[in-house]
C-alpha cells in the first residue's frame, strides 16, 4: 500500500536538532505506520528530550550495539523494551541525544479510519480483553507501541520508511506546550530537569497529568506560549 498522497513525511533533517526543540517540534505531529491493510495513526501529544551528557538517558551508559541508534544521525529509531512493553524513541542532533515518545491520541482522517481505529484497539485491549477507549489507547509509552504494533526487533536502529512507517506534519500547530519533569527517573539520575513536555490540550490524555490537583504553575510545571 503506498503513502496516501495526502501525506507529509517529516524529512530526515527535520529531527537534525537540539532535543529539547525536536520534543517540542513533534507535539501535533502523527505517527503513521501500516499493519495490513490499515494504517494506524496517532497525534504525539508528549515527549521526553534525553542527552548523551545527563544521567537520566540511555546514552549516558555508553554505546552498545543496542544503544547504536542513539548515536546514529538524527532520525533514526531506538526502540527498546520498558515494563514488558515497547518503546519508541527518534535520535536528535549529535551522538547519544533523543526523544521518547511518551503518548499519543488515536488520530482519524481518510489515511485512518474507524477500521484503522478498531484494529488498534484490537491491538491493545484492556486487562479484561474489551477495547479501550480511544483517549486511554495510547496513554503511555508502551501503550502507544502496542496500539499501533511498532516492535523492537522490527525498528530498532532503522530510518523511516515512507510506505510503512513515518512522521506526518498534518499542519497542526500546538499553541500551548506544557514543560515538566520526566516520568520515571531514579533519584540521582537528574530527576529534576524539565525535560518533558505536553500538548497542554490534550494534558488530561497524557502518561500523567501535568494539570493535576496540586500541581503549581511556575513550581511543578512551566506553560509555553506558542510552543516551538
């Protein structure tokens, strides 16, 4: 099945940048990969930066040939296994700096449709095996990789291919971006650098709310106008 013609696929130079304005950059942005006869999309609406030089990232552990990806040009795809699931994560500008994509939200255009929708929801079901709603079916890193069937030994250390899997630009612009700490960072491991950021429309959708009850604007979180 060929790329719909009403596709943009982000070049490979558009994730050539620092990783902090990539993880900006790519909120709105679609995430399009064909399984079957479907292709299966969904918005970015979170990310997370990491750098070869703090001790919150892969990277900073030193190359493997697993690692490989992270030091490769930006624009390749490092995926490797987090809780029992799947994770999706692009390399940015200079060795060993990337962005995991944290969530997403089911996204439904003529590329994909309700049947797009239903296969992935078949793809995740929730722990009593019925389909989740469509706002919970890409809350989360893992989530997101099986709503959409992205597997580690199928994409780990490869480019975009624009007949099965790529990045649309879909010309959405995200207003509001919301900059936090990132999700699941030991102590000691430079917990505390804002380095995650939310599409502030869809906070209530994300991996945790940054929005929540109790949390405090210029404290726990930081509201960017007009994003990248």
């Amino acid at each position: 099945m060929p790329t719909p013609n009403t596709c943009r696929p982000l070049p490979d130079t558009f994730f050539d940048r620092d990783a902090q304005t990539l993880a900006k950059a790519l909120l709105g942005k679609v995430i399009r990969h064909r399984q079957g006869p479907y292709w299966l999309s969904a918005r970015i609406i979170e990310t997370e930066a990491y750098y070869c030089a703090e001790k919150g990232s892969h990277a900073s552990l030193g190359y493997t040939e697993k690692r490989k990806a992270l030091f490769l040009e930006g624009g390749h795809i490092y995926m490797y296994y987090a809780r029992g699931g799947d994770s999706l994560n692009f390399s940015a500008q200079d060795p060993g700096n990337a962005v995991l994509i944290k969530s997403g939200y089911p996204w439904l255009d003529a590329c994909s449709n309700a049947d797009s929708l239903a296969h992935m929801q078949a793809n995740n079901p929730d722990t009593r095996g019925q389909p989740r709603q469509p706002e919970r079916l890409c809350a989360g890193q893992t989530l997101l990789c099986k709503a959409l069937g992205l597997k580690v030994p199928d994409w780990d250390a490869q480019r975009f291919d624009p007949e099965r899997l790529f990045v649309d630009d879909c010309s959405i612009i995200v207003k509001h971006i919301i900059q936090t700490t990132r999700l699941g960072i030991p102590r000691g491991r430079d917990e505390h650098l804002l380095y995650r950021f939310v599409d502030a429309e869809f906070a209530r959708y994300c991996t945790r709310n940054p929005l929540r009850r109790g949390q405090v604007e210029g404290q726990d979180y930081f509201l960017l106008t007009q994003g990248i």
